[in-house]
C-alpha cells in the first residue's frame, strides 16, 4: 500500500506542521517555554538524521554526537570569524553540516566497513576517540570552557539579528522544516530504498548490482550533514559549546530519543525527540532520580513495545479505521489504572531510597512526595510501598492477560479483514 | 631499561585484567551473538559489592563473594531480560544491554553517591614485591596477575577438560545440533552469560582496589574491552588475549613516553620554531587515543582482527 508521493493529506499534515511550528511560540510565548521549543527543534534534526542510519540503513551507532558535535563547534569558530557582518548567521548552520559532512566522509570511511555488531562497536571507538581528542586539543576545543561566541553580528538578512530568543527560535524552525523535509526526500529517492534494501538483506542487495558498503557510507556521510546542522543550531542557540555536545552521554541521548520514538516510522524520532525533550524538562525538574526513572522507561520500552511510540499510535489509527478500537477500550480502562498502581509502588519506592541517601546523616527521614510527607526511615513505609507495587503488578498481569485475547483477535482481524481468522 | 622492564610487568599486569573482561564478553558474543554492552557495568558491580563486603568480612570473603553474586546477578538478567529481547533480534538485544549500562551507572549514583567509594588494597597487600633497579614493584600487582593467571589456567581447563566445556565448546558452532542431542542449550546460554559476568565483577573485584572505584569507571573500561575484542577478532578467545596484553602494554608505556613530532625532528638536527599543536603533542598526551587509532589501523589493513577467524 504505497501513499503516492504528494497526496493531499500528506501535503495537509505537512502544512499543519508548518503552522504549528510558526504559532507555538505565539501561544507558549514565555522565555522558558521558546528555549524548550528551540531545544525540541534541534533534537527533532538530530533525532531525525540519527534514525537515517538505524532506522533505514539497519546501523546501529554509539557515536553519533560526533557529527553533531565536530558541526557545533566549527559552527561556533565559524562565527567568531565572521565578526562583524558579512556572512549571514542565517546560512551560518551550513557551515555546521558541511563539517559533519566532512566529518562522515573521513571517519564514515572506517566506520561503514562492517555491519551489524561490529558497526556498533566500531562507532563506539570512534566516538571515544573524538571525545578523547577533544581534551587534546584545547585551541581548537576549547578545553573545559569550551568555545564560546555572540550571535549578533550587526544587522542580518532583513534586518533579523537573532538577538531575541523568539527570532531564534524561527531561525531553528525553519531550518528544521527544511531538513525535516529534505530527509524525507531522500527516503522516497534509489538511495534511500536502497538503503532499506541493505538494512533488510544485504546479500541479496549485492545481487541487484548495489555494494552494501558503498550504501551504507553515503548514508553515514548524509546523517553527517544533517547531524553538524542540528549541531550548527545548537551552537547559535546557546552561543556556547563544550566538549560534552560530541561525548559518549549526547549520543545515548540521540539513540534513546530515535528508539522511544520508533525507528521503524519516519515520524518516530519527531515524537521521540519531543517527548524525551519536555520529560528532560518536566521530570529532571521534580525528581534527582529522573535518569533512573528514564533508564527504566526504556528498557520497559525495548522489551515490550520494540517498535516505539510511533508503531503504538499506528496500530490504533489502524484499529479505529477498521472499527476494531472500541472493544478494546475496556479492556485499556482496566490496564490503565492497573498500570498507574505499580507505576506509583515503584516511585515511591525509589523516591524514599533515594531520599534516605540524601539524608543521611542528617536525622531527617521525611519524603515528599505529591504532597504527601512520608517517612522513609519507618519500615511501615517501605512494606506499604512494595505492596502498592506487588499489587499493581498481579493487576497489571490479570487485566492484561483478559485484553490479550481481545488485541490478538482484533490484530488477526487487521491482519485478513473478512477472512476467518 | 629499568622504564621497559617497569612499563612491561604493569602493562602485563594491565593487560591480564583487560582479558578477564574481554574473554567473558567474548565468549558471550560468540555463543549467543550478543554484545553484551552492559559488561564493564558488571566490571564495576563487582568493584562496588567488593567495597560494601570487604567493609564488613573483610577482602578475602569480598574476593570470594563478590564475583558469584554479579554472576548470579549476570544470570538473572539474561533468564529473565535478555532472553525476552532475543524475540526481537540482535538489535533490540544490544539495546537491551545498552539501557542495561544505563540503569547500572544510575543505580551506583543512587546508592553510593556520585564520587568515589574509598575501596582500599587491604593492608597485608601493602609492601614491596621486589625491587627492579630503583622502583618496587607491589606485592598488590603481583597478587592481581597471580588471579588473573589462575583464572586464565582455570578457564583453558574447564572449556578443553570438562564435560561441561565440551558441550560449551558444541554450542558455541551448533546449537541446534546440541539442542537435538538434549541438552538444555538455553540453560547453558544462561550459565555462560552468569559465567562471563563473574568473570568481570572478579575483575571488578581486584581491580577497583587497585585503580579507582567510582561510577564512570564502566564507561572508562567499556570502550577499551570494545577496542581489544575488535583488535582481536569479534568471537576469538586468543585473539582476546594477545589483543589485551597488546593494549595493556600500549597504555603503560605510551603514559610514560614524553617525546613528540618536535623532539622527532630535533634529532635529525631539524628545528621546529613555532610548531603547529600537533607537531607538540607527546607520546603521553596521546595515551588516551592510542587504542583506538589501533583499531582503526586494524579495520583498514586487517578488518577481521589479529585472529578473527571469518569475514563478516
């Protein structure tokens, strides 16, 4: 079932998304509210040109921040020599691209020899090397300040100089819409099918007449461009870069975002790199133990919705569309609550760990938590926690294994509409 | 040749401690064809338990314990974690691992704090081996390679001697074969991976004393084991090995080595006024990035590794 190229809903959902990008900010328009979107808009090209390499070209990198980091600092030297006027800041981003470009032409090279396992590793290294040389050369890295610059140079194209976060935001969005749209494109060209084809089956790849190699490093070379973009946006945004953007920390991240997201859908990283920005936010902002909750939420993820976000939301359009969805939605009442309870056993089981740790020594045992005060020394505390988790786990097992019937029959209904499943 | 003798017996000493963690990931790989990406979490585990046991029963029982209960733990995960990813391919397995690192390094932030653990050699460790020339060499040191070389001797004997290695050694080629003949080859699987793991938290175990006990230590050791099972051929147990010691002796005596590209020239009576930042680096400076310009030597004129027995 292949969408022609420009149907009218895929043009519709293209233009929607362009005016949401243009009236966010009307809408959400405190200062803290336009960094988190211009944030969003960075992760989004990051995310995206990440997942041309795992979700399209079957690699899977450990080392991605390279591109993004190697563009972000160029970006950021670039600006510092431009000084005052000349080169516009709006293009400035190209220069950012271009050294992720170069950056995946010369390390792609060694990189894109191998497949699978190897590849992983192999990117791993790279990627340890480049964090490790960032120390080495502090004239051009800046050593542990990083490299820092100012944005405003003078009057810009139309009088624009990016001085308020507002019309960076802009610069970041639209870079992003073109980017979002140009690896698009690419997937729909020979390349990017053939991309998939050496993701699927080598071998058989090499047969048509493709070197599986050849593929796979213009792809790496492609994600490199798109990669030192995100990272030219992220140089311009904070007008600061430290080592940290291209070690090994800033490409979990990317990974994380693409996978939570849905490596298997075009879409999936957007979703990924949203979601994963605003919890960054949201939950940092609560709980010391967010990377633990965050650890947590993948791994849940890996083992039983490997196919992300996106693949989720795509069986229920598809369920609703065949009018399959409503008979589930009992059954998703008793899951939902269900799945509420554990989720609280199990914070509050790590927020009052965590609380006694931070306490110690201190004589102060008590926990706060959505407004409740709990006192995580009392043995009381920890068993009534345990048992809300207990509890919600045999629930979660019961309503889910009377839903379980109901979504396989519905999926082998999906699967051959009218015939007897 | 006092500094060679020095560089080697630390380097070797280094490298033994690489191959404790390398032939586990190894042997994990090329049984299950998982990288086990969590490996050097459970390096640390082994550290962290060892410090927690050693505060209470003292070193000898947290050498002992430590490492059967990362092994358990190792087992555990792959019953119960792994094996539910495996349904969804090599991908999803190594991402498992992958979040796996992850949770670790966050758990150890959680219950030990974000710096280091005051994890001590034990005081009957302290003193002198012997001396070389002017520099002593620690008993400590001369304790770590006894481990690693029993352990080394113990595993040559259970995978060539054993009837246990001999199914070990099926599995790995045909597990189907072996599967067929009524063996349980997920329990074997199972017992491997809880195997390789207790080998790592044994290397947790004497090395965390020895170097640092804190929480990027996993991250630290992780990319170097990656590097010595890439130089050494994906799934080959001597390559592992040659590759550890070669690593190992790489690290000491690149830390020790103060020459550059200027002094190069010097020699030949060339000077270098006003030399460019590369020309000025030295040999140390450099120790950090040596491995992995190793591995990229290697993948370009060998790319199977020093002993990688296919192409793949």
């Amino acid at each position: 079932m292949i969408e022609p190229l420009f149907s009218r809903g895929r043009i519709l959902l293209w233009l929607g998304g362009l005016a949401i990008a243009i009236v966010l900010p009307l809408v959400f328009s405190k200062g803290f509210a336009v960094s988190l979107l211009c944030q969003m808009g960075i992760m989004v090209v990051f995310a995206l040109s990440y997942n041309m390499l795992l979700g399209q070209t079957g690699l899977l990198s450990f080392g991605h921040a390279v591109y993004y980091g190697l563009g972000a600092f160029v970006t950021m030297h670039a600006l510092n020599m431009v000084g005052k006027g000349g080169f516009p800041i709006t293009l400035l981003p190209l220069a950012g691209g271009a050294a992720g470009m170069a950056a995946g032409i010369l390390l792609g090279y060694v990189t894109t020899k191998k497949a699978g396992t190897t590849f992983a590793m192999i990117s791993l290294g790279i990627g340890e090397m480049v964090a490790a040389c960032s120390l080495m050369f502090p004239g051009f890295f800046g050593g542990e300040g990083g490299v820092s610059g100012n944005r405003v140079t003078g009057k810009g194209l139309f009088g624009i100089s990016y001085g308020s976060q507002t019309e960076m935001y802009y610069l970041i969005a639209g870079w992003a819409f073109v980017c979002v749209a140009a690896m698009f494109a690419l997937t729909q060209t020979p390349l990017g099918r053939m991309a998939n084809a050496v993701r699927d089956n080598p071998e058989r790849a090499e047969f048509v007449g493709y070197d599986p190699q050849w593929v796979r490093y213009l792809m790496m070379v492609l994600s490199g461009f798109f990669a030192g973009i995100a990272g030219g946006l992220t140089a311009l945004n904070y007008e600061i870069v430290t080592a940290e953007t291209l070690n090994a920390h800033t490409s979990g991240v990317v990974l994380l975002m693409a996978f939570v997201g849905g490596i298997g859908f075009f879409y999936g990283p957007i979703i990924g790199a949203i979601l994963i920005t605003i919890m960054q936010i949201a939950i940092g902002g609560i709980t010391k133990a967010w990377l633990f909750y965050f650890g947590l939420f993948f791994l849940f993820m890996v083992l039983y919705a490997p196919g992300g976000i996106a693949s989720l939301l795509t069986v229920q359009r598809r369920l609703w569309v065949a009018r399959l969805w409503w008979p589930l939605l009992p059954g998703y009442l008793l899951v939902l609550p269900a799945a509420l309870v554990s989720l609280a056993g199990i914070v509050a089981l790590v927020e009052m760990g965590y609380g006694l740790l931070e306490q110690e020594g201190t004589g102060e045992h008590a926990v706060h938590l959505v407004g409740l005060s709990i006192d995580a020394a009392s043995g009381a505390a920890w068993a009534g926690a345990a048992a809300l988790l207990a509890a919600g786990l045999l629930l979660v097992r019961w309503t889910w294994g009377r839903l379980e019937v109901k979504w396989n029959a519905a999926l082998s209904a999906l699967q051959n509409p009218g015939g007897a499943a | 040749m006092e500094f060679f003798l020095i560089s080697l017996l630390n380097g070797v000493t280094y490298g033994l401690l690489l191959f404790m963690l390398s032939s586990g990931l190894t042997l994990i790989f090329s049984m299950m064809g998982v990288l086990n990406f969590a490996h050097a979490s459970f390096y640390m585990l082994g550290a962290y338990f060892a410090y927690q046991i050693s505060t209470y029963l003292g070193f000898g029982a947290a050498l002992l314990v430590a490492p059967l209960v990362v092994g358990a733990l190792g087992a555990v995960v792959e019953r119960y974690g792994l094996r539910k990813a495996h349904r969804f391919g090599h991908v999803a397995e190594l991402l498992f691992t992958f979040g796996l690192a992850f949770l670790v390094e966050e758990i150890v932030h959680l219950v030990w704090g974000k710096s280091s653990v005051d994890y001590k050699i034990p005081e009957y460790f302290d003193g002198t081996l012997f001396t070389l020339f002017s520099t002593s060499f620690p008993i400590y040191k001369g304790f770590m390679m006894l481990v690693s070389v029993g352990m080394l001797v113990a595993l040559y004997l259970l995978l060539t001697r054993t009837r246990i290695g001999l199914i070990i050694q099926a599995a790995l080629s045909k597990p189907d074969m072996v599967q067929a003949l009524g063996h349980d080859v997920p329990k074997i699987f199972m017992l491997v991976f809880g195997g390789g793991t207790a080998l790592a938290g044994l290397a947790g175990v004497i090395g965390g004393n020895a170097f640092i006990t804190e929480p990027g230590m996993a991250a630290a050791v992780g990319s170097i084991v990656f590097v010595v099972v890439v130089v050494g051929g994906m799934g080959s147990l001597a390559g592992a090995f040659v590759a550890s010691l070669l690593i190992g002796c790489i690290q000491t005596f690149s830390v020790g080595i103060t020459f550059s590209v200027t002094d190069l020239a010097a020699l030949f009576g060339v000077r270098l006024e006003d030399s460019s930042a590369v020309a000025r680096l030295t040999v140390t400076q450099l120790a950090p990035v040596l491995p992995y310009l190793l591995m990229v030597a290697i993948l370009i004129f060998r790319p199977r590794g020093l002993m990688g027995a296919r192409e793949s």
